[in-house]
C-alpha cells in the first residue's frame, strides 16, 4: 500500500517522444479479447488517436496510476481508443475492477503484439496519433490526468 501511495507522489506527467524518434505501428491486425467489453482487432483504431497501456491487478505501480487513467477515459472516451491489456484473470480482473469502480475497457492478446510495442516491463503506455506514430511511450507509472496530457490529446483528435 504504502508503494503504490508514494509511487502516486512521484508519478508525473508522461513526456513526448522527440519528432525524429518516433517509431510508427506497423501493423494494425490484432485480435483483442474484451474482458468487460467487445472483443475487437486493433485495426479498428485505425486513423484514431489511441492510447495502450499494458498493465496488472498485481503490479504496484500499475495500481498507483489507474485513477488517473480512469479520469482520463472518463474524459475522453468518446475521442480516444482506450486499450487496457492485461494477462490477469477473469476472477482477479473483475474484483479489482468491482472494488475500485473502475470502468474502463480490458483486454487480453489473442494474437502476437504488433511492433513496436512491448508488453514488458509494466506498465507500460503507448500515446499514437492518427498516423500510428508513437507520440508517447511511458514505461512506469504516471500521473495521465493532468493538463498537458489533455493539450496533447485535444491537439492529436484535432489534427
């Protein structure tokens, strides 16, 4: 507890990825498992601003940053593809779920990960725009709920 309380104090604000170092998905086929949702193929956020976040009920700092991860899907998921990816369980994903009153959408890999993304260490998240360039790649945990986060997406579902 203590962890995921200070992990809290000193997450802060996820950073660009400079221009010239952003690596682009290169595939968009990806078969999804929705835990509490539809399953889908990734292919779906095709041309849409996308946020990835591989994480688990067991990890501390994954645990640290879900309320602002859920503030931030409460905010934009009209706007943004949400995708939560986990290898939990069913029975651990939908306790935490439940005792947090956490609503956003969970998924499970059914196919390889496309490149260039990487589902280990967690957490891990991936910020793409519209092109499939990664904007922001995250590896810990972060504080998404903050007010250059939101510049960033309202300028990506702009362009």
């Amino acid at each position: 507890m203590m962890q995921i309380y200070l992990t809290r104090i000193f997450s802060f604000s996820p950073d660009l990825v400079e221009k010239d170092d952003r690596k682009k998905v290169t595939s968009y086929d990806w078969k999804l498992h929705g835990v509490n949702t539809e399953s889908m193929n990734f292919d779906s956020a095709k041309g849409k601003v996308v946020l990835l976040n591989y994480w688990a009920t067991w990890c501390p700092p994954c645990i640290a940053e879900m309320p602002s991860l859920q503030k931030l899907y409460n905010d934009y998921k009209d706007k943004v593809v949400f995708v939560f990816l986990t290898e939990d369980d069913d029975p651990e994903l939908n306790k935490f779920m439940n005792d947090k009153n956490y609503n956003y959408p969970i998924y499970r890999s059914l196919s390889p990960h496309p490149k260039p993304f990487v589902h280990k260490p967690i957490p891990g998240t991936y910020l793409l725009d519209k092109k499939g360039n990664i904007v922001i790649y995250k590896r810990g945990a972060a504080d998404w709920d903050t007010k250059k986060v939101k510049d960033i997406l309202d300028k990506l579902i702009a362009e």
